[in-house]
C-alpha cells in the first residue's frame, strides 16, 4: 500500500437524515497522516454530521470514505479510528469510573467477554498517566471538572491505540489551561504518528497548532495548510460575512506551536 | 419438627422466644403448603432475573420500552393457549414482533419513538383483548393481567424457568458489550461492535424477562418489575456492580415478603410484590446517602466552601 493512501480520504459525501434535512452535499477533503487537521465551519455547518460519518455512525446517500486506504467497516474492525465525543453526548449520571471508561477503549482487543487482560491493564495505566487522571481513575465520570472529563476521554482514545484520533469540539467549555494541555497532548500524539482531525468552531486557537484546515459549511469550501486556507475570503465564504478582526486568525504560524513539556501532567 | 425448631427459642432466652414466635410462625406456617413452597421460589427467581435487567433498562431509558412489550404479549398468549402450545412461546413472539414493528415503524415516518411506542402497543393489547374474549380456550383473562403466582402450574413454572435463565446466561456472557452499548452505543460502533445485534440482543432479553415474570406479576405489572429495583439501586451506587447487586436485593426482599403478604392478608400477589418494591424506591429516595432528597437539601442549605 503507497503512502498517499493513508489518512482520510472523503470523496462526494452526500448526507440527508430522515427529515430530509440535507446536512452535507458533495464533500470531499483529505485528512494527510500524522497532521492535526482542524474542521472549522458555523454551527449546522455540517461538522458533526462529517465526523459521524466518517465514524460510521451516520451512513451517507452517497459518496465513499476510506481510511488508511479501508473502508469504514474494516477500518472499525481493526481499531484504525478513536472518537473522542461532545460532552453533551455523553451521560454523565453513568455509573462507570474513570478507569472503567479508558477500560472501555481496549474492548475491541478482547475476547467476547471483554475479561481484560496484562496487556489492557498496562495500556489503560498508562494513557491514564499521561493525561493526569491517575488520581481520579475511581471517580465516578459525573464527578469530574469540565477539563477531566475531556481527559478521560481522551485517554480512552489513547488506550484504543488507533492511528486515527477524531475529537468533536474539544475545547468546548473548558479554560485555558485545560485547553492548552489537551493541544500539547495531541502534538505529542502527533509526533507519535497518529492523524489527528478534530473540530471547532474556536478559530483563533486552531491556527496556533493545527497543520491543516478544512472550512466547512454544507460541503468542503477550502482545505490545505492553516495558513493558505485561512484567509479573509475563504473565511466570509464559511461564515458569511464576519468582520476579520473578530476571527483574528493569522498571528501565529501552524507547526510553531512550542512543545512543551513542563506544563503537562499537572493539576 | 416446626415445633422441635420453635421450642429451642424457649430454651436459653425465653423472652426472645416469645417475641420471635410469631414472626417465625409467621414466616413457617405458609411453608406447610406446597403451593407456597412453589410461589415464594419462583417469584425470587423471578425477582433476580427482573432486577438483573432492569439495571440495564434503567440506564437504557427504555422503561417504556418495558411497558410496550408487556401488553403486546396479549395476543401472543392467548393464541398460544388456544392452539395449545406454550404460553411463553406465543408471548415471547408477539413480544419481540412488536419491538420490531416499532423500530420499522420509527425508522418509516417522522413520528417521535413514544408516540409510534403507544400506538403499537395498545393496538396489540386491544386485540389480545378481543382475542381473549371471542376464542374458546380455558385462559384466564385475569390471571393474564394480574398474574397468578399461587396457582401456578407445573408447566408453567418450566416455562418461567426456560425463560429466566436464557435471560440470565444471555446477559452473563454479553454483560460489558450490553453495558457499553446502553453508555456509548457510537463508542461500541467505533471499535468494530455489532450495535444492531445488541440492540436486538437487548430487545430479546427484555422480553424473555417478560415472559419470566409474567405468571408472577401479570402483564399490568411486569413493567414495574422491569425498572423498579434498576431505579432504587441506581439512587443508592455509583458503581454498575453495586447497582446490580442491591437491585437484586430489594427485588427478592420485595417478592417473597410480598409472597408472604400475599398469603397471609389474602392480597393480590403482584400488587404486593410492587407496592413493597415502591415502598423500598421511596425510602432510597428520600434517605439514599448522595442522591436521595434529605442530602440534597442538606447540601443546598449548606453552600461548599
């Protein structure tokens, strides 16, 4: 398999759900490996609906996917793709841990009764280290802040060891500091290999670190380097007409973004 | 012997033999009868199954779900009794059909799922109704809804039996897959799981529990059976397997005391089964340590730090 294959390719997806809402038309984008790619487009733009599809939650009128050159099915099958969801799509009153939920990313290893095995213990210990949530591993998720829930999810992502990691709106209703953790934890993923996509609608915070950007707004209007794609048309084509300075978009340059690892791992 | 048994509490601690003679009368006297002996294991093994279940139906959200599946039995049983196959057979298919009409149902128009849920039924109960009371066949219409654990037969019980530990070696064996489907159904797709299969494989289960429950609390009831004990244990615990196992406590404790009751006060065995299992939710409700409506308003009055 060549190189060029890898990451994710989007080609023509069309989405209409069962009240004939058309949610995306004629999508198509590529996700090049070992990025971070940012999804940036309105609220109703379509974003959702791309990574549900790409996920295989939502089946597409038409249109393929593949990912690292499989398709969705099979690439689900071999653990190829983590999703890490909106807080508000997950249910917090749960009676599961911290440590049961990052558990829940190593199923796909197990046999059919999911009986953990040294393997899963370790990969579960681990990703629990590097997000800082050791101390927590019992709590019961509803218990957690805003940023420690984001972690324990990211952390199941990590345990589940996929190439692909997919994180919808991360830095939702989390603050600074929680925000720049969550960055500096997938710049080391990225370094690691693994292809990042994630999407928000923050636009000032994605040109400080994503390689990558797709504008999105019912189907693909742009992509390529953060720097190219963010510009003052590409942007009033996304979101209408905004007033530039309200997006502050090109201080920084992608790929600058300082990899620090002083600040990380502690609370 | 009964007596040899009672006369020791008269031995060494006459007072406490005193107090103890007629709780354990109380508790002994029914035993003598055989169709007690029956009635108080079946319904604890009815009320184990229940419990496991409604552990998954509470954090499922399909109590409704429960509902439905209870009164589409109707036609199912009494089609059963009339063509003289087992009554669990034609209720376990009309159980599971009418899930299924359901779903196709809510997938083919725009309506919302619990309005498709009570159109399909009410629709299957009524014709059970109608089924009942045109074809000649010795079923019980009341035994039906209300249940008859007391009078149950032979075959019956065998049928309960079938039913409660299918329910119980399906949900061992699929317990974390059925789990993490009810948390994270996109999770479980995600990772290369069968979402539809489970779905189905819940659906089975909830009316194979049904099924189990159906001679004991009767078809009115079955539901609260099915999410009673699920929602006590749930106020109480943070943790699944604490859920699961107060849930079958207070579900055993409420059928065979509500067995005794039954006997004793000559009351429906069903109803008493249910009323002591909400009497049980209300006292998590109020007095459950974190969740319960005291802690809540101690913790409003006093503001953290």
């Amino acid at each position: 398999m060549r190189s060029d294959t890898f990451g994710i390719t989007v080609e023509n997806i069309s989405v209409t759900y069962s009240n004939a809402h058309l949610a995306l038309y004629n999508a198509s984008c590529y996700v090049q490996p070992g990025t971070i790619t940012g999804l940036v487009g309105p609220n109703g733009g379509g974003k959702s609906t791309l990574f549900r599809t790409i996920m295989g939650f939502v089946n597409p009128n038409q249109g393929r996917i593949h990912i690292d050159g499989l398709s969705v099915k099979m690439a689900q099958k071999r653990q190829l793709m983590a999703y890490v969801p909106q807080a508000d799509d997950v249910d917090w009153n749960f009676p599961v841990s911290v440590a049961d939920v990052v558990m829940m990313g190593r199923y796909g290893y197990m046999n059919m009764l999911r009986i953990p095995g040294r393997e899963d213990r370790r990969q579960v210990a681990e990703s629990l280290e590097r997000v800082g949530m050791v101390d927590f591993r019992h709590r019961q998720i509803g218990e957690l802040s805003g940023g420690q829930k984001k972690r324990a999810f990211l952390a199941r992502a990590m345990a589940q060891k996929s190439r692909v990691i997919l994180l919808d709106e991360p830095f939702t209703g989390v603050d600074v500091k929680t925000e720049k953790r969550i960055v500096n934890l997938l710049l080391q993923l990225r370094e690691e290999g693994h292809t990042i996509l994630l999407s928000t609608h923050d636009l000032a915070s994605i040109s400080t670190f994503c390689d990558r950007t797709i504008l999105l707004n019912r189907t693909v209007l742009a992509e390529g380097t953060t720097a190219e794609t963010f510009t003052e048309e590409n942007l009033s084509m996304t979101f209408g007409s905004l007033p530039l300075s309200s997006l502050n978009p090109t201080q920084v340059m992608p790929n600058q973004y300082p990899l620090s690892t002083q600040d990380q791992l502690t609370d | 012997m009964v007596h040899a048994l009672i006369s020791t509490f008269h031995g060494p601690l006459p007072l406490l033999g005193v107090m103890l003679n007629p709780l354990w009368q109380w508790l002994i006297e029914p035993l003598q009868a055989g169709f007690m002996v029956k009635a108080i294991w079946v319904s604890a093994f009815v009320g184990v199954v229940c419990a496991v279940l409604s552990c998954y139906i509470t954090l499922k959200g399909w109590s409704l779900m429960g509902d439905a599946v209870s009164h589409a039995v109707v036609p199912g049983v009494v089609v059963a009794y009339a063509m003289g196959l087992p009554f669990a057979l034609g209720a376990f298919i009309f159980g599971f059909g009418a899930t299924v009409i359901i779903g196709y149902v809510k997938s083919a128009t725009r309506l919302k799922e619990d309005a498709v849920i009570g159109v399909i039924f009410t629709g299957f109960f009524a014709f059970g109704l109608v089924l009942a009371t045109k074809i000649p066949s010795n079923v019980d219409l009341f035994h039906i809804l209300f249940g008859n654990v007391l009078g149950i037969s032979p075959s019956d019980i065998i049928q309960t039996l079938i039913a409660g530990i299918a329910t119980l070696v399906i949900i061992l064996v699929r317990r974390k897959d059925l789990l993490l489907f009810c948390f994270d159904p996109n999770h479980a797709k995600a990772i290369g799981l069968n979402t539809q299969l489970m779905y189905y494989t819940l659906l089975s289960v909830l009316a194979l529990t049904i099924v189990t429950a159906l001679q004991t609390a009767g078809i009115v009831l079955v539901v609260a059976m099915l999410v009673t004990p699920g929602a006590t244990a749930y106020l109480l615990t943070d943790r699944f397997d604490h859920m699961l196992a107060i849930s079958v406590a207070t579900s055993v404790i409420s059928c065979v005391v509500g067995t005794y009751f039954s006997y004793h006060l000559d009351i429906s065995t069903g109803g008493s089964i249910v009323v002591l299992m909400t009497m049980l939710f209300t006292l998590a409700m109020v007095f459950a340590p974190k969740y319960g409506l005291l802690r809540q308003k101690i913790m409003r009055q006093v503001p953290v730090e």
